[in-house]
C-alpha cells in the first residue's frame, strides 16, 4: 500500500511539474470567433498561403525566395507581410500550417517580432491549422513516420505560444486522394475536424447534388466510437478563391475600384459577382455558413494587395444589408467556421470508407505517384527505422550519447529531415529532380548526426570506444571492412520489442568463415557466390567474390554481438546453371518451379497443408504519351495512364542463372532481361518466401515510357475482391470497378482500380490467403480473379501537366537511368492465421535491425549483448515510440498492432506495466497524453457530432486496472510522458 501511495504522489508531482504551458491573457481558439448572423448567409473568409515544402524548388529555396525564375516564392516575405498586415486592422485573420517554415523564420525574428506575433497568436487572429512540420502526404506515408512529423511541428507550436498554438483542425488541401488512417490520426490527435481540397471528380459531383460535402468520417473499423470519428469538410474550390477574386500580387483579376468618380468604377459588378458565387456554393451545403479560401500557393508575398480587396468586399456586400441583402461576409478562420457547423446540431452523414484513388477528370487517375520515385521511396522508409533507433538509443544510453566519445550527436536534425521527406511532393515522388536530390541529402544529414549519437550509445551500453562503421550498401553487397578484414564483430541492435531472427548477408572474399554468438555459440553459415542480379546494381563498386549469409537473433529493444573470422582466404567456389529446377523448401514452405519456363509454378504451406498454383512474372505499361493535356493525358510523376490494358511480357521465360542450397538459404537466381532479374530466397526458420527484384535501367530507346511490374497469378478465388493497408495499420477491402460511396463509372480499367499500399497487401477466398508484404509504399491492383499486381518501378519521357513541369526519368547514378532493388516477402496462410504472420512481418520490415561493425576482436570487457526491456512486450504490443522529451523525460507510445477480429490470438486486449517496461530506467511517474502529445489526455474534449447511425461498438473496450497497468485495445495507440531516472 506504501508502495502505491508513492506511485500516486509521483504522479501527481509529475503532472504538477510538467504540466503544459497555456497563454496568458488569451481569447484564441473558438472564443476568439467573430460573430455571425443566424439570419443570415455567413460567408467565412479565410486568408490562408499554401507553402509546400518543397515541389519544384527545394525547401531552402523557397524559403529565401532563390531561384525565382523556376516560381516565384518566398515563404519568408509572406511571414512577413502577413504580420504586418494583421497588425492594422484586428478584424484581420490568417492561417498558417507547415511549421517547419514557420520555426524557421521565428528563430530570425526580433524580441519585438516575437512579442507581437505572440499576441497575434493569443488573440486568434494567426491561427496555426494542421501544425505538423508539413502537411504530409497520404497514400505513400507510414503512419509512425506521419505521427512522428505531427509532434514535431506541434511541440514546436506548444512550446512556442501555448494553448494558444494548438490547432484544432487539420487542413490537407494539396494531397492526391486521403487516407483513413490519416484521419484516425488526426482523431487522436484532439482535432475536432479535418478540411480538405481534392476528391474524386464523380465522388464531388454526386456529393454536391447531396449536399454532402461535409460528413462524420468513421475512420477505424476498431477503435470504439467516436475515437476515431472526424468531421471532415471538402472545401467548394479546391483550396483557391473563387474565380475572379485572387487579389495576389501572382493573379491578374480585377481590384475593386471604389471611387465613384472613375470611369472604371466596379463595386456594384464585383459586389453582384461575389453574391451569385455566394449563393451558388451555399446550394451545395447544409447550413447557412459556407467558407471561401482566399489564397493559394506561396500567395501573400505583399499581404497589403490581398487585405485591401478583402476589406472592400467586406464593407460593401454587408452595407447591402440596410437594402435587405441576406449576405453576411467576415474575416474567418476554418476553426471558427467548424465551430459554425457544430453549433448548428444537424444530422451529417457518414463516411467509412477512404478517398483513393483519386481523378480530376475521365483519365487522369492520379494513381502513378503511388510508385514514382522507388529509391527515394526506400531511402525514407529506411531512414524512418533509423530514426527510431537513434531515438531509443538516445533514451538508452543517457546523457552521453548526445555528447560522448564519438563528439556531439543528436537525433533532432534526422526529426526534421524525416519531417520534410513526409511532405506530399517529398516521398511521393511527385518533385523536381534536383529537389530530389535535396529530400536524401537532408536524410542522409541526419543520419550523419544519428550515427555519432548511436555510436557513444553503444559505447555506453557495450563499455566499448573502439572505432564503429556503418555499411551503407549492404544492399547491393558492398561493405569495405567485411570484404577486407580477416576477423570483426558485428552489433545487431534490434528497435522492435521483440526478440527478432533476421538473415544477415555480408559481403566477403573468403570461401569459409567461423560465426560467434555473444555466448561463444558457432552459428550455422555459409558463403555464397554474389548473382548476376547483385553484379546488376553494383556495377564498379566493391569487389566481394561472395556473401556471408547466415541468421542473426537479437533482443527485444537491445543489441547482441556476433564474432566472425576467416577461415579460407581464397574466392567462393562458382555456382554451376542447373539443368533443371524443380523445387526448393525449407520446412515451412515448398516452392515449385516450372520445367520449361523457370518461373514460379506453385506455393506450399507445410504446416498447414496448402497448396496454391502461383505464376509470377514481370510486365510493362506502355506509358500514353503526348505533348499537350488537350490532346491527350499522359502519364508522368502524378498521372497513370496505359495505353492498353495489357501489359507487355518481359519475358515469357526465366532464365535460371544459379541454384543454392545450404543449412542457412536456398535461392534460385532468375535472370529475365539485361534490366529485370530475381532471387527467390527461402531462410531456414522462415515463414515467408523472399522475392528480391532488380529492376532497371529502364531502357527507353524505343521511345517508350514504361511502368513496370509484377504480377502474381494464383488459382484463389478473389471474386475481384483484394485488400490493401492504410498507412500501415488497418486494412480496407477493395473491389474492383467498385466504390462504396458512389456508383462508379470506370473510365480507366486499369489506373482507376489502383490504390496504395505501404506495407502489405493480400487476396483470399475461402481457404487461402496469399499475403504480399513491402518494403516500401508502392501502387497495387487485382485486375483480374486470383491476381495482384504490384507497380515497382516507372520511367516516363513525358509531363503529366499537373505543374511538375518535367517527366519522371530518374538518370541513377550512372546517367542511364535508375535502377531500383526491392523485396517482397510472400506468405501462404488459412485467412483466420493470416494476420499471426503478417502484422510482424511488416513492423519487421519497418524497423529493421541497424548493423555496424568493429575491425578485430571485441575487449575483454566489452558487454556483447544488452536488452533495453526487463521482459519481451506481448506479441500483440508494439513499442511505437521511444524518445527523449527532457533531461528527465522520455516519450512513449504502445500501440495493439492488430485490429478487432482478425486474429483469433492476438486481437483481446493487453496490458502493460509501465514500471516493468525497461531494463535501465525506473518510472517514477506517468501522463498520459493526446496521440499528438500537445495536450494532457484527460484535457481532450473535441467537439460532439450526430450522425444518421447510431455509434455501436464491436466490443466494450477493456479499462486500466490499475494506475501503472495500462490496457490497449485492438488498434489503440497509447501515449505516455514518463519522468524517469537512469539506474
């Protein structure tokens, strides 16, 4: 009982202590609002910039306004202007989002810039909407790289300006369709509502006939209501004014010219217009308030321009109320209009499904980007799960990791790199190509600064200073020090908090070798010759005549240490071609191949005793090209568009190039063209079979843009049914030719039945359930009964017009085009077992496991093996986050990985013990808080909404059963600031 008693004083001391600021003196936030008039049409004006961190300029660029004769941009004179503007008429409002140009400027700005943006702020007229560092994009972003930018901008706002800095609504204007997850997040997060620019052409014109452009979206299938509902508004203009009142220094429309005494006197015309637009929007929504976006791109340069129209427009539509004019029109912001919306207590209908794909027209499916970009897209996601580990590791080894043996580090410089690379032209590919080059110079910048940090980490935890090296290539089996030394060690640090098993290949020039565990234990190995298809990539780096191949076994949120020498320094005896190959398998799974054509012929499940036909194979869209949008859409950087409907063989046959099998891997080297080649790999101990692709350079002198990929043929009833991953997290059902909000009229047979996927996909019937893990967000479709089809990499000579202004030709590092490498990972289950094996086979792929390396043999003294965690977390658990917040505070988020019913395991609720979590920390106390950690949960109060269906819950979710036991339902993410002391 004394025990607990201390716990709770803890506690209370905690939430004293660390209690989050508020501004002094404030009205912002919905009290700030202006009043409206009930009778009335209530026209919100919203003076908003849209800054895109980065597009055709890179970040850098369009924040100091360089290189204006690509766009004319300058974030920092808007910023400027704007402030200057709102200081001279406090009716005056603005809006800003993407935090990472705002922190930019305010560590620019003067004590006195401060104080009165400050006030600004407190009096709700700057508003912050959205706050992350960017507005991220939402078809090829994972959902804990878009959580980890969300805090990142927030914090920054809840840090700077309080209370006052929280935005209450989430505003994604610019994204090509929108994802479920995305709007669950932002539910979490404390939004009270979500306001966006594009949908579906079909989707917007049967909802303005509805008047159901604004709706509850039901954004989880298994987070009880409302925790994941989200009022979500489409904006009538995309996020543009409307025509003929951009009043931008960049548009050409009219000014209002109000001296009666001129020839060009307009107000009368200008007044009449914005009445009929007025009301010709408001026929399209449910209340008497309707919002305007009075703004667009990187507008507001000279803010004065903008505001003098819009105090006219102002003063003259409401003096026509002493005529009898219904027309209210004011200074607004989308919170203040959301708040309009909620008070006026209607039913709004509901939504449950996501916004993909999207098209602006018949033919211009905006379903390309969903692959554009392969490399960039891997550098991220790769870069995303060293961030997490840089991250624990910070935690882990306490104050010297940031400032140890290895000099200065810190994790914040990767935050912000990984916080740009989330916005919607960054990772989805859709940017210029010196911007990028701009997205991985900044990642691997911070990588740069995380390694210095996991290296005085290590050397903490280990007790070894000894010199660190990370190989960077491993993928295309270039490492310096393994093709070189004659005896190293290798640290395996593994972020999930599980123990993991992960095969490990090494570049090496021996044909034997001796591997330790941290116990002194030989660990089964084997030196394989390197393929064709690794010499495909390479090209002239390296020289390793082999890899190492063999199975490493990590602790949950720790390191373990392997010892590796050289046995035989001569080169790795030659595979010999195989006449014939039939089969290979391990004892989980057998795979066939055919006789005749070298491909896949056939999967089976060993332990459950399934076996389905599988043909897999390469294919090329014949890209539609043209010079003009009139006459023909293209397909570019956005834009999907074959020419046909069928696809162009690469080859109808797979040459097999070489045949391994050992105690560690059996692999069957596919070699289809001089561009396209294959491993299929099967892991001793593994569940999943590999499929390691190659493709490129994309050979484009037959003057044809191609969009590549494969396809998977099975003999599974799918019904043209398949099911890809939100973000990551939950899975929606797909139909082809289908959508569950309107009636479809498909114009595009092969485009419009693409979606994204960021880490899996699968088809089932009955029976069988072939899952397709990822290594990266790529576009996917199931075009026809029994198939899935996966984009993996696009080459294109022309623009697709949507303001790119280049085609998608990547030249790679040789000028002759990009080559891409890639895996899937493939696995065969009864559906009730598929999620069992799926769901950690995808955070696996996430956050792997970071490898570095020391020359010679570890000291005496040296800890080879270290565990962060007192106990492994449950299966269903995942430690989401990891971080450090204070000097004595760290973040954390656990969330339950599986959703409601798909597995007859894992999807109960679990619970944790906070004080039983780590190895190296004692909790002395905890606060929970909201998913965004701006706001003390307990605080989070959104707004209520009515929807036409009741709000039933599939089950009644389980509570906490005591203070430091924390119970997660399915799919619930949990987050918690802890005060800690390193033991």
């Amino acid at each position: 009982m004394a025990a607990l008693c201390i716990s709770f004083l803890f506690l209370l001391l905690f939430c004293l202590v660390f209690s989050l600021p508020t501004g002094r003196n404030s009205i912002c936030g919905y009290k700030s609002c202006p009043a409206t008039n009930p009778s009335m049409l209530n026209v919100h004006l919203v003076p908003h910039t849209h800054d895109d961190v980065g597009w055709l300029k890179t970040v850098d660029q369009y924040y100091y306004g360089d290189r204006n004769y690509i766009q004319h941009a300058g974030v920092q004179y808007i910023l400027d202007s704007v402030i200057d503007q709102l200081q001279k008429d406090p009716a005056r409002r603005f809006i800003y989002v993407e935090t990472a140009f705002f922190y930019r400027w305010w560590r620019q700005q003067s004590q006195d810039t401060r104080r009165i943006v400050t006030q600004l702020v407190n009096e709700g007229r700057l508003e912050f909407i959205n706050g992350g560092w960017c507005m991220s994009d939402e078809a090829t972003t994972h959902y804990s790289a878009v959580i980890d930018q969300m805090t990142l901008g927030l914090r920054f706002l809840n840090d700077t300006f309080g209370e006052c800095g929280r935005p209450l609504v989430a505003w994604h204007i610019d994204p090509f369709g929108h994802a479920r997850e995305h709007a669950s997040i932002f539910a979490q997060m404390g939004y009270d509502g979500f306001f966006f620019g594009r949908l579906d052409y079909q989707d917007k014109a049967r909802r303005m006939k509805t008047k159901e452009m604004e709706m509850l979206w039901r954004a989880s299938e298994s987070l009880t209501p409302p925790l994941a509902d989200l009022f979500t508004g489409v904006l009538p203009n995309g996020y543009n004014p409307p025509e003929g009142f951009c009043w931008d220094q960049s548009c050409n429309d009219a000014p209002i010219r109000d001296d009666p005494d001129l020839e060009d006197y307009n107000v009368d015309e200008i007044v009449q217009r914005f009445l009929n637009v007025s009301y010709n929007q408001a026929a399209f929504y449910k209340t008497n308030h309707i919002i305007m976006t009075m703004g667009s791109d990187f507008q507001y340069e000279n803010a004065n321009l903008w505001y003098k129209n819009m105090d006219k427009l102002i003063k003259y539509v409401n003096a026509l109320q002493a005529k009898g004019s219904k027309v209210n029109v004011l200074y607004s912001t989308p919170s203040c209009y959301l708040q309009e919306l909620n008070l006026a207590n209607l039913t709004w209908p509901l939504k449950t499904d996501d916004f993909f794909p999207y098209a602006d027209d018949a033919h211009d499916f905006w379903t390309g980007y969903f692959t554009s970009r392969p490399a960039l897209k891997l550098y991220e996601r790769l870069s995303n799960s060293r961030l997490q580990t840089c991250n624990q590791l910070e935690v882990l080894g306490g104050p010297k990791s940031t400032s140890g043996p290895f000099g200065e580090g810190d994790s914040d410089t990767m935050k912000r790199a990984m916080g740009v690379a989330q916005h919607h032209d960054a990772v989805s590919g859709t940017e210029k190509q010196h911007v990028a080059y701009d997205y991985a110079r900044r990642l691997a910048t911070g990588w740069a600064h995380c390694e210095v940090l996991v290296r005085n980490s290590l050397a903490v935890l280990s007790g070894s200073e000894s010199p660190r090296v990370f190989c960077e290539n491993l993928n295309i089996s270039v490492c310096p020090l393994t093709e070189s030394s004659q005896k190293f060690s290798m640290n395996v640090y593994n972020p999930l908090g599980r123990t993991v098993s992960w095969p490990v290949r090494l570049p090496v020039n021996g044909s034997l070798y001796n591997v330790t565990d941290s116990n002194g234990k030989a660990v089964d190995s084997q030196v394989v010759l390197r393929s064709k298809s690794t010499q495909q990539v390479r090209r002239n780096r390296g020289y390793a005549k082999g890899e190492l191949v063999f199975q490493v076994e990590a602790p949950p949120l720790g390191y373990t240490t392997y010892i590796i020498s050289m046995l035989k320094d001569e080169p790795p005896a030659s595979s010999t071609k195989p006449t014939v190959t039939r089969s290979i398998q391990n004892k989980f799974l057998k795979v066939n191949f055919d006789d005749t054509t070298g491909l896949l012929s056939s999967l089976t499940n060993l332990e459950t005793n399934q076996t389905i036909r599988l043909t897999q194979n390469f294919y090329w869209y014949n890209a539609s090209a043209g010079n003009n949008k009139e006459s023909h859409q293209t397909s570019g950087a956005y834009i999907f568009r074959p020419n046909s409907s069928d696809p162009f063989v690469i080859n109808k046959t797979a040459e097999i190039q070489t045949v391994t099998v050992s105690s560690t891997v059996q692999e069957v080297t596919q070699w289809f063209s001089p561009w396209v080649s294959q491993v299929v790999r099967l892991y001793e101990g593994h569940r999943e079979l590999e499929l390691e692709w190659t493709v490129g350079p994309v050979p484009i002198a037959d003057g044809l843009g191609k969009e590549v990929i494969t396809r998977l043929d099975t003999d599974i009833e799918s019904s043209d049914y398949f099911y890809t991953d939100s973000n990551g997290r939950e899975v929606l059902e797909r139909r082809k030719d289908y959508r569950p909000t309107w009636d479809l009229k498909q114009t595009e047979p092969i485009a419009g039945n693409y979606y994204p996927i960021n880490s899996r996909a699968y088809i089932k019937d009955d029976k069988h359930q072939l899952t397709v893990v990822t290594d990266r967000s790529q576009g996917a479709s199931s075009i026809y009964n029994g198939s899935l089809e996966i984009m993996l990499h696009r080459r294109l000579l022309y623009d697709d017009f949507r303001g790119v202004g280049e085609p998608l030709s990547e030249p790679g590092e040789f000028f002759d085009g990009l080559v891409a490498r890639g895996r899937l990972l493939l696995a065969l289950t009864p559906p009730k077992m598929a999620a069992d094996v799926h769901r950690p086979l995808a955070q696996g792929m996430v956050l792997q496991p970071l490898l570095s390396f020391q020359d010679g043999t570890p000291l005496a003294n040296t800890k080879l093996e270290f565990s962060g965690l007192q106990a492994a977390l449950p299966p269903a658990v995942h430690l989401l986050t990891l971080s450090q917040w204070d000097k004595d505070s760290v973040l954390i988020r656990l969330e339950h990985q599986y959703q409601a019913k798909e597995s007859e395991t894992h999807s109960q609720p679990v619970t944790v013990n906070l004080q039983k979590l780590f190895s190296t920390l004692e909790v002395l106390g905890a606060s929970e808080m909201s998913l965004g950690a701006n706001q003390w949960k307990e605080d989070m109060n959104r707004l209520q909404w009515n929807t036409a269906k009741a709000s039933l819950p599939l089950s009644l979710s389980a509570k906490d059963p005591s203070p430091w036991e924390v119970t997660l339902n399915p799919m619930e993410i949990r987050t918690f600031l802890l005060r800690v002391r390193q033991l």
